[in-house]
C-alpha cells in the first residue's frame, strides 16, 4: 500500500526499525573515543603519575605510556616530581619586573627594630602520594612553614646581624628550622636550598646610614688586611736582622774572649819573667813604657844621681829634635874627680 508521496508504510517502518541500529553504533563510537582520549596518557622523565580508582589512591606510574579507565572509572595526576621549583619571599615578579611585598617582607628583630627582608626558595616534590593527599594545598602550607620560620629567626637577630655580616647565619637557620617542620608535617616536599635574597631598613635614611656602617666595616677589615701583611712581611725582617745581630754578637763575644785569653797569656808570661828577675823586668818595662809615650824622642838617661832624668836632645842648627837615625855620644865621665 503506497501513501499520500508514493512511499509504502512497509518502506517507512523498515527505517524507523533502523534507527537504534545507528545510534548504538554512535554510542560505541564515543565510548571508543572517549576510552581512547581518556584511558591513555603519557608520563616524561621528569614526571611521576598518581592515579586513583573512583577517588581512592591506585598506584603510581613512572615515565611512559600508559593505559587506564577512563572517567569517571579512573582519574590520573602527573606531577614534576624531577623539577626545581621556586618560592620568593617578601616580593614577586610579573611582566615589569620585580616589586617589593611589604606584607611578607617586613619583619621585627631582636633588638626591636624593624627590617624589609626578602627570601627565595628552592624545592622540589618528594613523594607525590603524600604530596597529593596529605595538604589540599601544599604550596599554601610551605608558604606558611617559611614564613614562620623566617620570622622566628629574624626575631632573635639584631639589625646590624640581618643588614651586615649575619645574612648567612640566618639563612642556614631558617633552612635547618624549615626542613625541621617539614618532616614534622610530612607534605611530600623537600627542601633545596634557602637564601636570604636582600635586606634593607624599611626608610631610606636608615638604609643609607647602615651602607655608611657597612663600608666603614669593610674599611676597617681591608685596614686590618693591610696591617696583617705588613706584620707579616716585618716579623721576618726583624728575626733576620736579630739573628744578624746575634750572629755578630757571638763574633765580638769570641774575638774578645781570644784577646782576653792572649792577654792573660802574655801577662802571666809576663809576670813569670819578673818573678824571675824582678829587677831587670822592672828596667825594661820602663823602657817600654817611654819608648810608647815617646815615639819620635831621642832620650839620654842620666841615672848617677838619685833622681833618673831624661830629656829628649836637640839640634842646635835649627832649633829641632835630633833624627832618631842620629847618633848621641853620652858625656864622658870626670875622671880623677876633675
């Protein structure tokens, strides 16, 4: 039987009996797409992926490909467990640069002044099973445990200590603090490194008199430097230049010493020969004892009296002392009492 547009009702029927047909074979063709956009997933190097069975932790995958059950089946998390990552402290960066986050940055020290102090920090995830379930937000707590480590030890430095020479004291504290609460609170992160990024007092008078503080410091230690090579250098001249002194010392010391001992030597020989012959070591050393004094004098001794004399000769041409080379005939004796 043919209807109003020439179709039979069979034809029509036989369409509409085909219509499930289609959209079965569209459903499954989304399921497919669907398993296949959702159910495979790909992990890197760096890269660790936590996957939970209807929300309940599963297991973890390593690097590669991988299959799963898609949603809502099965949900995967790939975290950069391998990745350095950073946190500032006291300031941020955006597309112009740096700026200063007073909020964070301010603090209060020991001695009850008050310090801008920035801080940057590197981490990394440790465990991503803990990193994932233990926090809902991870990066928030670390945040927090930072900061509060940075305040606690801040608050037990001087200001001299947080502007000058103690930055690096205070860092490894901050550090050894933080690791500390870390492991207490037990977030799946660990801690690379800590450092104090800059310090400055909150006004720019104060600042500009701590920059006068710190270069009077490094004046003084680069004096200091200078007075270190400078003794350095004279202690060694000094030590030579005693034992030159001491060297020359011990030479004088033995030259004496030897003239001495000649002395001694000549004197006791000396002293023998006039315990021998007392008499005639008396004449002779009176001799000598002239012949010193009286180097360039002819002496006639006239010893007939009680009184010996002596008395140097003159030439009577021209009013001066005869030659030495010259001879003196002695006065010849009275004879027969004439």
């Amino acid at each position: 039987m043919k209807g109003r547009f020439g179709v039979s009702a069979d034809s029509k029927q036989a369409k509409l009996s085909r219509r499930p047909k289609y959209i079965l074979i569209a459903i499954l063709v989304i399921a497919i797409l669907a398993l296949l956009s959702t159910g495979v997933y790909t992990v890197k190097e760096s890269e660790e992926a936590v996957i939970q069975t209807f929300g309940r932790y599963s297991h973890t995958a390593g690097p590669g490909l991988h299959v799963k059950f898609p949603w809502p089946f099965q949900n995967v998390t790939i975290l950069p467990v391998q990745m350095t990552q950073k946190m500032e402290l006291g300031y941020y960066q955006d597309a112009t640069g740096y700026h200063s986050d007073q909020e964070d940055s301010m603090m209060i020290t020991g001695d009850m002044s008050v310090v801008n102090i920035d801080f940057f920090l590197e981490w990394k995830i440790s465990d991503p099973v803990t990193y994932l379930f233990s926090a809902e937000d991870p990066v928030d707590v670390l945040r927090n445990l930072l900061m509060s480590s940075v305040r606690s030890v801040v608050g037990t430095k001087t200001i001299d200590d947080t502007l000058t020479t103690g930055k690096f004291e205070i860092q490894n504290e901050v550090q050894e603090m933080l690791m500390d609460k870390l492991t207490a609170s037990d977030i799946g992160v660990q801690i690379l490194d800590v450092k104090v990024n800059d310090s400055e007092p909150p006004t720019e008078d104060v600042a500009r008199a701590f920059r006068d503080v710190e270069t009077a410091k490094q004046e003084r230690e680069m004096a200091l430097n200078q007075a270190t090579a400078y003794r350095n250098r004279k202690i060694p001249e000094a030590k030579a230049e005693s034992d030159r002194i001491l060297q020359e010392a011990e030479a004088y010391k033995t030259s004496r010493v030897a003239e001495a001992q000649g002395l001694y030597d000549r004197y006791s020989t000396v002293y023998e020969e006039y315990r021998k012959f007392p008499e005639i070591s008396k004449e002779r050393m009176y001799l000598e004892i002239l012949q010193d004094a009286l180097p360039n004098v002819k002496v006639v001794v006239d010893d007939t009296g009680t009184v010996t004399k002596f008395m140097p000769l003159m030439d009577t041409t021209n009013n001066s002392l005869l030659p030495q080379n010259e001879d003196v005939q002695k006065p010849e004796q009275k004879q027969g009492g004439k």
